[in-house]
C-alpha cells in the first residue's frame, strides 16, 4: 500500500480513501504445517478527480514490483482493484 501512494503521490494523483481486504489460499502439508500459494489484493480505491482512476488503477502493478513484502515472498500475489471517486 505504501509504495502505491508514493506512486499515486509522485503521478499527481489525490487519493482520500483506500481499504483492502486481501485473501491468500494455504496449502497445508502431510505433517500439519503449511505455506501460502497465493495471496489476492482487493484494494477499493477513492481519488479526488474521475480523471485519475486509469492511472491509479495501471500503478498497482509498479507498486507490486517495488514492494519490498511482495518481493519477499515465494508465491505470487495478485491485485484486484477497484478505484473510484467519492461521488461513485
């Protein structure tokens, strides 16, 4: 999320609102641990002006690619957004 709003931030993009409720799929192993195989963003994003809402919507992939979790982590991650104005 954070580099998603440095980006926004850096395009002139005025975002008032931003919630997520991400979801993953587990794949649990014989001996009762496990490990994620996916994870699924679904960021509900706000900006100010309709203008902005393909450009904030193109950023997530950026922002997915300097993420430094996402980087981190051995399984892909996916995002789902939905970006819209306060009037919408």
């Amino acid at each position: 999320m954070l580099w998603f709003l440095s980006l926004c931030a850096k395009a002139g993009i005025v975002v008032v609102d931003y919630s997520d409720n991400a979801t993953g799929t587990m794949q649990e192993t014989e001996d009762g641990g496990g490990h994620f195989t996916e994870v699924r963003l679904h960021p509900i994003v706000t900006v100010s002006n309709k203008t902005m809402i393909d450009t904030a919507n193109g950023l997530h992939k950026k922002a997915n690619q300097l993420c430094f979790i996402a980087n981190s982590c051995n399984f892909p991650i996916h995002h789902n957004p939905i970006c819209m104005t306060q009037n919408d």
